[in-house]
C-alpha cells in the first residue's frame, strides 16, 4: 500500500523546527524528465521567495497573482520583497470567490498580460488558496502556449491539495472544473505562517482533506490527526508542517504513481461523490471540506453496508470529524433522494453506474473493481443517507 510505515514513523518522531521540510513530487513517468519538483514547507518561506523563484524558473520577470482577499494582506510585501531583489515582478489581483474561477476570468487576465508585454522570459507566480491556483495555474498552462508556473499556496486546502499535482482549470456553468490542462509547477513554496490570517472555516475544511489523506493511505497518520485536533486548530507551527509534509507526501505518491487519473489517482476522491452531490445541494453554502466531511462519513458507512469497509470506519472519521468542528451527517434541510439524483450526475459514473473510491479500513483504500473504483447501487446511497440523519432510529 501507499503507506510508507518507515518513512511516517521517522516523521512522527522528527521534530520538524524552523527547517523547512521538502518534498519532491515525481508526476507520472511520461514526463518525469521535464516535471520533478519541490514542495518547500515551513515558515518564513515568503522571504526567500527570490532565491527559490529564479532558480526554479530561469527567468527574471515575474507575473504575481492573487486575489483581493489575499492580495490585501500580503501582496505589498512579497512585491517589495522580489523587487527588492532586482526580481521584475507584476501584481494581478482578481475578485476573490470561486464564481471567478470563471473563463471571464481567464481571459482578462490573460489580456492584462498581453498588455503589459509578458513574453516567453517570464513565469507565473500562483498566490492563494486554490481558486487562485487553478485559474493562474491555467493562465500559465495556455499563455503563449505554456509559462513555467511556481505555486505559493496560503490557504491549507492549497498546500495539501490543489498546488500538488498539476491539475489547472476554470469552472463554467455547465460544472467545475470542466475547462483546463495539466500544468506541473516548477516548485510550490507553503509558507506556513499565511496560514495565521486564513479564517477558521477554511482550516477546518482543509483539514478534512487531510484526514482524507490518513483514511485513504495511512492508519498512523490518521490517528495522529485525531490526537492533535487542538494544536492543529490553534495552527501550532510544528503540528501544521507536520501535517502538510505528510499530506503532500501523500498525494505525491498518488499522483506520482498516475499523473492522469486512470487508477490510483481516484482513490482520492474518497467522500468526494456524496461531497460534490451534498455540495451543489447546499449551492456552494457548505465548503468543500465540509462537504466531504459529511461525504467521508457516508462513504465509509455505504461501504460498510456493502462489506467493503471495516465496521467501525465510519463512526471513527465521524469522531476525528467533529472533534475538528466539521458536520458528520447530511443536514435535515436536505432531501436524501435529491444527494443521489446529484451524485449520479458525478463525472466518475462510468455506463450509468457510479463507481465510489472506498476504503477498506482505515488507512488502506479499496481496490474495487481493479482501478479503486467500486460501482454502488443507488439504494446503498439512499439507506446510507437516511440512516445518517440525526433524527433516524437506530
Ligand atoms: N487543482 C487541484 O488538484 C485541486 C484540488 C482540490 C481543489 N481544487 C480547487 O481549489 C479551490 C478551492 O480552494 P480553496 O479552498 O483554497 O479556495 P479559495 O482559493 O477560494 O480560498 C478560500 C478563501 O480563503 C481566502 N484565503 C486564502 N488564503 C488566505 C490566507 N492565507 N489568509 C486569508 N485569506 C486567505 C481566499 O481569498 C478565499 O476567500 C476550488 O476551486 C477547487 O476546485 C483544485
Ligand atoms: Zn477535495
């Protein structure tokens, strides 16, 4: 399995002090030659941007962009300070919010690029969570057919999710996520400390995709998750790199084993079908991690029913869950039939059947049906669904 029990164990022992932690991701083997790079975390890492960004790019001009949220708090800063450095650097803010991780978007970004006079000697800087990770992302992919890209994620979903693995893109009316391109990084640098201005709910939500990482590929980690709610919360800086060099080594290996989701990338959309369905339910009220923290629990409790997951898996994840202050169940607002009506609509349903990824136990993804897919009958997502409800008998 991916769970590296050597290499956790040495990570649960090291104390990981100011020393930024690195993690170097190999995608897929097709491109292995032009695409190795380093995920630096730690923090202070803002300061040494200059250094990191030129020898990872080999150019000197520079397109920063962020949106306004995050614009606001740090964008002067790491101006002054690439500037400083002789670095020529340009900000572009956009309105933050996922309905701007639009085509709209894109394209203005794009023209303000074009005019001021950005050519094949510059590089693109992504500044944010991950709306602005995507949407730069892809501006890079397709800018003069490809700039080199580094990722500088401050939100935490960003730093253990959307900065690794190439994936770019802009949503459009028709769903997420539907027009993009991979573009690997050159490096992504996670600098710990932005993480002190994130709001709360965000760092929940982002946890939730770490306890994801722990259910799908690594027992200990998990439990060490469940042990450190309160400094995790409290974005102690120790527990925090801990956490996103272990998540970050986690979806390296996924995505380093298949760059392009044809079978064990999948297994990380565990809780992710009931969660988009729950999440285009609540239009967008619910984060992301939210609603895969209630899709996570789902999941597990339909693989349970099917025999697939250990018993047990679904009331742990709903423990370590709710101690993070995520919800655990579908909220009584919402209409059961309607999260299946929505998850049959997941791009994952392969001929009308909707393949789930589920885990065994915790720590250990399923196989499924050979490609960490298993196909589930509607009515195991309905009985799931309802029997999660707080107000539903024993
Ligand atoms: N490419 C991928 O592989 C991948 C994977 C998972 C998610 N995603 C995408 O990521 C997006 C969600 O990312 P997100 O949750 O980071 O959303 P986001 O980028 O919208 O950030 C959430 C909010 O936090 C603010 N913010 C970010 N960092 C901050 C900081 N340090 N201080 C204060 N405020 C800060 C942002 O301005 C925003 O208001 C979605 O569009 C999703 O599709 C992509
Ligand atoms: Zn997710």
């Amino acid at each position: 399995m991916l769970a590296n029990r050597a290499a956790n164990h040495e990570l649960m022992k090291s104390s990981i002090g100011s020393a930024p932690a690195i993690v170097r991701v190999a995608p897929g083997s097709t491109q292995k030659a032009v695409s190795e790079y380093e995920v630096r975390i730690g923090p202070g890492l803002l300061r040494d941007l200059p250094v990191l960004v030129r020898k990872a790019t080999g150019v000197s001009r520079f397109a920063l962009i962020a949106d306004t949220n995050v614009a606001e708090i740090y964008a002067a800063e790491v101006l002054e300070v690439l500037q400083t450095a002789g670095l020529a650097t340009e900000v572009f803010v956009f309105p933050a919010g996922e309905m701007h991780k639009s085509r709209e978007t894109w394209m203005e970004l794009s023209d303000r690029l074009l005019t001021a006079r950005f050519g094949r000697d510059s590089a693109v800087l992504a500044f944010g969570g991950g709306v602005a990770g995507d949407l730069a992302g892809f501006v890079a992919a397709t800018y003069m057919r490809g700039l080199p890209l580094v990722q500088i994620p401050t939100s935490l979903l960003a730093m253990i999710d959307s900065s690794v693995g190439g994936k770019t893109g802009v949503d459009t009316p028709a769903g997420k996520n539907l027009i993009g391109a991979f573009h690997q990084p050159r490096l992504v640098v996670a600098d710990t400390d932005t993480l002190a201005s994130l709001p709360t709910a965000e760092l929940r939500s982002g946890l939730a995709e770490a306890v994801k990482h722990g259910a799908i590929a690594d027992a200990d980690y998990f439990r060490w998750i469940a042990a450190s709610t309160d400094p995790l919360l409290a974005v102690d800086a120790s527990a925090m790199s801990r956490l996103i060099r272990r998540s970050v080594e986690i979806k390296a290996g996924v995505v380093g084993a298949d760059e392009r989701e044809q079978g064990q990338r999948k297994m990380l959309n565990f809780g992710h079908t009931i969660g988009h369905a729950v999440e285009a339910l609540s239009r967008f009220e619910l984060l992301h991690g939210e609603a895969i923290a209630i899709g996570m629990v789902i999941e597990a409790a339909i693989g349970q029913a099917l025999g697939v997951t250990r018993p047990g898996s679904a009331a742990a994840l709903a423990s370590v869950l709710g101690a993070i202050g995520l919800p655990t169940a579908l909220p009584a607002r919402f209409d059961p039939a309607e999260v299946v009506e929505l998850s049959r609509l997941d791009k994952k349903a392969r001929a009308g059947r909707v393949e789930y990824a589920l885990i065994e136990e915790l720590g250990v993804a399923s196989p499924g049906t050979g490609s960490f897919g298993t196909p589930v009958p509607d009515e195991a997502v309905l009985d799931a669904l309802v029997a999660s409800r707080p107000d539903s008998p024993p």
